[in-house]
C-alpha cells in the first residue's frame, strides 16, 4: 500500500469512528423517532459519510483486501474514544483484542 492510502484510509477510520461516538451521543436518552433529528446524530452523518466518500477513493486506487482490512481500525477507534471520551467500562481482556487486531491490520497491509 502506498503511504497516501494509508493516509487515507487512516482519516477516513477516524472520520467514522468520530461519526460513531456522535450517533451514540445523539442517541443517549432519546425515546420517539423525532427526537433522533438533533445536531449530534447530523453532524455524525456528515462525518461517516466523508469517512465512506474516502473510502470508496481509497477503493479506486488499491484493492478491497487492504482498504477493507482498514474497517478493523475503525473498530478500535470507536472502542478507544467510548473508554476515554464517554467514560465506559475498558475491559482489560479487550485490550488485548484491540492489541491483535491492530497486528492484523499491520500484517494485512505491510
């Protein structure tokens, strides 16, 4: 992979994990449909839907294997900020996983 995919693929990761914490912050609390119509879940949208817009570049410039492998980056991401930004439980086993899966993502693409 070149080091502009990777490049890419790495915002595009953040853009949709960042996308992920704003549904889970607009959600919070929430109970009738309309009351999922607020700033935070918009605001996700946009960002999930550049990080997708980014990787469907990503796709047209390196093949599926490696751009999907980065989806796995994405995974830890959105674990990492519910630990450190909403305050949920880190699950010492889970580190572990975040530990492989972050290797396989380096044996996948390197």
């Amino acid at each position: 992979m070149t080091r502009s995919s990777v490049l890419l693929l790495t915002a595009a990761a953040f853009a949709a994990a960042a996308g992920q914490i704003l549904f889970r912050l607009g959600a919070l609390g929430r109970q009738s449909p309309l009351d999922f119509l607020n700033l935070p879940i918009l605001g996700g949208l946009l960002l999930y839907g550049l990080g997708t817009a980014a990787w469907i570049f990503a796709l047209s410039r390196d093949t599926l294997v490696h751009v999907y492998a980065f989806t796995a980056l994405t995974f830890v991401l959105v674990y990492l900020a519910g630990v450190l930004l909403l305050g949920e439980t880190l699950q010492p086993r889970a580190l572990l996983g975040v530990a492989l899966v972050l290797a396989g993502l380096y044996l996948i693409t390197a």
